[in-house]
C-alpha cells in the first residue's frame, strides 16, 4: 500500500510524542508540521530528518492535501480544524476534547460519518493496558460503583504557561476531565443521569470567568456514582494529588506504584499521568469468624509502555481503523458522551444547581 500522508497540527507535547508515532509506522509519511511558533516547528523537523514546515493551518493543508490531519492545538480550535480536515477529504487524529460544545461535537461526529472518513479522539487511556486491566478488573467488583479519581497538578514555568492559554477556553475539570469519566462509563457501562461541580479561582492570573481547581460529581441510572477532581497551578497541593480508586460490593481496586503505595512524585511530570505501576486489589467476602478470607492481591503493570510508547498505540489504532474500515461510530459517540458530562458541571459550578442530564 502508499504511504498515507500525515500533516501534524501542533509541535507541543502531544504533537511531538503523536509526531514521533507516525514517524515509527512504516505506513505513515509527516508530509508537514504546523505550528505558530518557529522554533517549536523546526525543532521537531530536525528531530525527525527534515520535515516541511508552516506556520498557519489553512496554508499547511491546502499545500500538503495530507490523507490524515493530525490535530494536536488548543482545544478552541479542534472543531474548526477537524471540520475543515474532514472536508477535504481527511481522516483526522484528534487530540480531547472533541470541541468546546456538545453541539460541535455533534456536527463534526456527524460529518466524519458521513463523508465515511475515520476520526480517532485522543483517549490516550483507552489503549492503555494497565487501564484496559483497571476497567476490566472494577467491573468484577459488583454494583453500584463508587469511582474516586483525581489529578491535580503543580506548576510552573512552561506547563503553568500552557495551563494558562488552555483556561482560555475551559477548566481543569473540562480539560482533563473527559478521560476520567470516559473510564467511569465504561466502568460502569450505566448512562450518566446527574451532574454537580464546584470550583474556586486561586490565582490573579487566571481570568475572573474561569477558574483553576474544580471538583465534578457524577451519578449513574445503576446506582454508581464517581467523581473527579483537577487543579492546576503553582499553589496545588502534591499530596494525594494522583488518586484512582473504585469500590464496589465485592470490594475495591486501586492505582498503587509498584510498592503498592500511593502513587507520589511529581504532579507536573506529564509522563507520568498515565503510569500505574501496579493495581491493588482488596476483596470484601468475610469468613465465620469476621475476617477477610483473601489477602489483597497486587497486579504487576510495571511494564506498562511509555508516553510515546501509547501514542503509538493510538496511532496504531488509527491505522488499523482506515486499513480494515472499522465502525468508529460508538468510539465517537462516547467522546461526545464524555464532554456532555464535563461540560454539565461546568455549568452547575456557574449556576450553583445540578445538572439533570
């Protein structure tokens, strides 16, 4: 087969890992980088042999006329860019969220099934395999669910920078958000019928309509309800900053480092959001005397691939959708899905009200 072409949107994190990716697979060929900053753009085209590069979308697209756009920006221009992508005839790779809005999202979801063009959204969690573990093991664990997940980061410098622009158009909790109750729907494989949030603003540098810590709560038609909670900046407490633990009946699972303590470490270090190192997992059957009768039981997944290493996976995953057609419509409807929920406690935080969804 040719190669496929692939224009790359973004030279930041995300973009250079994803970049790194379609470099790797023999099937991918980066016919251009863009990105608004120069020395981001040529940085990553020395890095992978010379790669053209732009600075502007439209001109990168009309030039490259790629089989495949790879959306790496902010998220207030991921509606804008997929749709433009789609409409000349591309399959789009697409960092979350999805859009800013439920309604965007609809519109994009809708127009890639229509021109029958793959889109993959940036769920980095779901081909991850000590996540895929985490979900497969809590559903062994009874219902309801109670689902305790949180990522708080400290920063500085360039991430707190980053965390600035990205508060330009949504909250920690939208941002980040959408990963972590796309893992309680599948936990849970229940519809989300309720929504609260809080938050508070703790910086002047962040705008006076948006602010840097929120906490969501979701609840399920099963009975299972979850929350999830994000801060970002350089006042964030690092204690307890990295909590991923589900409760059922049965008994509970949760993300521990390899020595079975909670995880701990550096809350800004980017690579190591998606670590887990191993799972821990308690079971709650008591025997006639009132006393556990299992031990808890520790799952190694210290081999787990790296932040590269899973967006490889992600891109892997892209190729496999375009080579053998494969039915992405419930894949996009669940990032739709996701951002609703986000997007519902956004809004309870501003009204003071829970969201019936």
């Amino acid at each position: 087969m040719e190669k496929l072409s692939v224009l790359v949107v973004g030279c930041g994190h995300m973009g250079t890992s994803h970049a790194r990716a379609y470099h790797k697979l023999d099937a991918f060929e980066i016919v251009g980088l863009v990105s608004r900053r120069p020395a981001s753009r040529q940085k990553l085209s020395d890095e992978l042999g010379g790669v053209p590069t732009f600075g502007g979308f439209d001109e990168a697209l009309a030039a490259t006329k790629p089989d495949v756009v790879s959306i790496n920006t902010y998220p207030e221009t991921h509606a804008e860019y997929a749709e433009k992508s789609l409409n000349a005839n591309a399959h789009v790779f697409l960092e979350k969220p999805i859009a800013l809005t439920v309604e965007e999202g609809e519109r994009i979801v809708k127009l890639a099934l229509s021109k029958n063009r793959k889109m993959v959204i940036g769920y980095i969690l779901r081909v991850h395999p000590a996540w895929t573990k985490f979900i497969e093991t809590a559903k062994t664990l009874g219902k309801p669910l109670v689902m305790r997940m949180n990522l708080n980061q400290q920063s500085s410098g360039d991430n707190w920078f980053t965390h600035k622009q990205l508060m330009n158009s949504m909250s920690p909790i939208v941002d980040c958000g959408v990963h972590y109750v796309d893992v309680m729907c599948m936990m849970t494989g229940a519809k989300p019928i309720r929504v609260s949030g809080i938050g508070a603003r703790l910086s002047d540098e962040v705008a006076e309509d948006m602010y840097n810590y929120g906490h969501l709560q979701v609840t399920f038609d099963d009975g299972s309800v979850g929350w999830y909670e994000a801060g970002w900046g350089p006042m964030m407490s690092e204690t307890a900053f990295f909590v991923k633990d589900v409760v059922g009946p049965k008994g509970c699972v949760s993300i521990v480092d390899q020595k079975g303590e909670e995880v701990a470490g550096d809350s800004d270090d980017v690579d190591g959001h998606s670590k887990t190192g191993s799972l821990k997992l308690h079971h709650s059957e008591l025997g006639s005397d009132g006393k556990f009768v299992k031990t808890d039981e520790f799952i190694d997944t210290s081999d787990e691939p790296d932040h590269d290493g899973l967006c490889l996976l992600e891109q892997a995953y892209l190729l496999k959708a375009i080579q053998e057609d494969l039915n992405l419509e419930d894949h996009l409807r669940d990032a739709v899905n996701s951002l609703r929920i986000v997007l519902a406690a956004d809004k309870s935080f501003k009204t003071g009200k829970t969201v019936e969804l």
